[in-house]
C-alpha cells in the first residue's frame, strides 16, 4: 500500500513539473511587463537584433547561439529590448523576439528547478565557463610550404634557392578542456627540378607524422587562437643523378631514410556553426638534413620551411 502511494506521488509530481516548465517557458516568451532593472539574457539560437519589435523590421545585427546580451528595462509582449553588442560606451538598442532569448535568472531558475521539457532548447546552452569545443575533430588543409632542397639544386657547393610548394595536410584532434588541443598530424611533400647549371636533376618526396600540443590562450564562445608545439617523423626519399661538364661522366645516387622533425605553428579556429567551420595554421617545420652519396661527391636534402595552411574541420 505505501509503495501505491509513493508511485501515485512520483506521478503527481511529475504533472506538477510538467506544469511548471511550461509555465516558466511560457513566462519567457510572453513576458511583457516592463523589467524592475537590467539583467543578462542568452541567445537561444542564431538570430538577428531588429531596430522595431517586428518580424519584418530592418536589420541591425546578427547575434549568435549562446551570446550573452544585455536586456534593457523595457520590453514589448513577444520581444525583449536588448544593448547592441560593442556599443557600452555609446548604448544602441535592438529589439530580439522572446522567443530566441531567455533572461539569465529564468535559466538559472529552470536549471536550479531540474525542470525539463520538450522545448529542450533553453537546456542545450552551456555557461561561459564550460564553452569548449567538443572533445573530438578532425580537419583537411590545404597547404603552402616552403622547401629549400639546398645542394640538390647545385649539387656539391653550389647555391640553392627556396621553392613554393602547394601540397595537403590533414589532423585529428583531441581537446581533453577549452585550454589544450592534442593532434595527430599528416602531410606529404614532393619537390623535383633541375640544378642551378642545367647539368643535373633530382627528386625528392618526403611523408610527415607525428603529433602537435596545441595551448589556447586566447578564445571565445566560438573562436580559438593558439600556439602548438610538434614532434615530427619522417619518412622520405630522393634521388639526383649530374653529369659533369669536363669529364662528361655521369653520376647518380639515391636512398630512402626516416628522420625526425619539429614544428612550431599558430593556430586559429572560427566556428561557422557549433561543429563545424574554418581552421588555419602558421608555422615552421624543421627538418633533420640528410646526405647521399654520389660516384663525384655527397648531395643533401633539406626541406625545412616556412608553411600556411587553410581548411575545413568538422567536430564530434
């Protein structure tokens, strides 16, 4: 009998906060009397700030998901008069439908409550201390390096010069908090061309892993700048074949090795959404150089250089 009881209870109470959640949420969005004082409220949903408290008013400002806005002491039934972001120093107002805004004490009060309900919208949002980008991401770039192949070019003694390449990286990342990102990192590389006195070639491709340490010291609900620092394997072969202009006799050699490398870059990442968006990197990347044999002498591969890269990531 007491356990008939205590289920009828459960079920009473549950109706009580069902009630109670539609209640509140139906106090957010018809709210209409004017507010005793200003208080904060949170974006629920990206949206924009119109100059009237009309759907079809003109545009001041796009606002995303979980910015945090002022809200001014007046307010309209359906809409909420907000400060225009960056404008404290000269206040400029907008208008924001009730809908897409929840006043900071409401959602504290819901959350304080464990009220839920099916407009689970006002419970996705996460405080300013625990935005962070979700655990796991991976990201495809596009990418500018420079390699400078040194006595490839000349061979023995003679000058070389740094070349352009264009070539794609790619890395998966783990951000374990909202300071630190761990990645593992890939790229390939290719260079071939001729020596600076026409009388030789060479080639060269070389294939990097390894992993990245990336710290976060600036960043925003939505945007991440940063420095990391990388520990390089690499993988690479070359050849080089010259002829020499007063024997006439031909040389060649060519050997495939693995080394180990560093890198040093800045990273930055915009959200274009809450899991997805734009990542680009600067940095340098150094190279251990290595020496071949050849019949007139030894040549040396050194594809350390500056890089830039752009691309796409996609959180999980």
């Amino acid at each position: 009998m007491l356990f008939g009881t205590r289920h009828k209870n459960r079920r009473h109470f549950g109706w009580l906060r069902a009630f109670g959640a539609a209640a509140i949420i139906a106090f957010a969005i018809t709210w209409s009397a004017p507010a005793s004082a200003a208080q904060n409220g949170r974006v629920v949903a990206n949206t924009v700030l119109r100059d009237h408290p009309e759907s079809d008013a003109a545009v001041l400002v796009q606002v995303k998901q979980g910015d945090i806005l002022r809200i001014s002491s007046k307010s309209k039934e359906g809409w909420f008069k907000v400060l225009l972001p960056d404008t404290q120093g000269s206040p400029q107002y907008g208008w924001i439908s009730a809908q897409e805004l929840i006043p900071t004490e409401l959602a504290e009060e819901m959350r304080a409550s464990n009220i839920q309900s099916g407009n689970s919208k006002y419970f996705r949002q996460k405080t300013e201390d625990d935005m962070k980008p979700n655990e796991w991401s991976v990201a495809l770039y596009l990418q500018l390096t420079s390699v400078n192949p040194h006595d490839l070019q000349g061979f023995v003694g003679a000058d070389s010069s740094t070349i352009p390449k264009t070539t794609v990286a790619g890395e998966i990342n783990l951000s374990p908090d909202q300071w630190v990102g761990l990645s593992f990192y890939g790229s390939y590389l290719s260079v071939d061309g001729t020596s600076g006195d026409g009388n030789g070639t060479y080639k060269a491709s070389v294939a990097f892993l390894g992993g990245i340490v990336d710290y976060y010291p600036l960043k925003t609900t939505y945007d991440r700048l940063g420095v990391g620092l990388g520990f390089l394997g690499v993988s690479a072969w070359m050849s080089a074949q010259y002829l020499n202009a007063s024997t006439l006799q031909p040389a060649a050699g060519s050997q495939k090795f693995l080394t180990m490398g560093s890198l040093l870059r800045v990273t930055f990442r915009q959200h274009f959404t809450p899991d997805f968006g734009l990542g680009a990197n600067a940095g340098y990347r150094y190279i251990n150089q290595k020496t071949i044999g050849m019949a007139n002498g030894t040549t040396n591969l050194q594809m350390s250089g500056f890089y830039l890269e752009a691309g796409l990531f996609l959180e999980f």
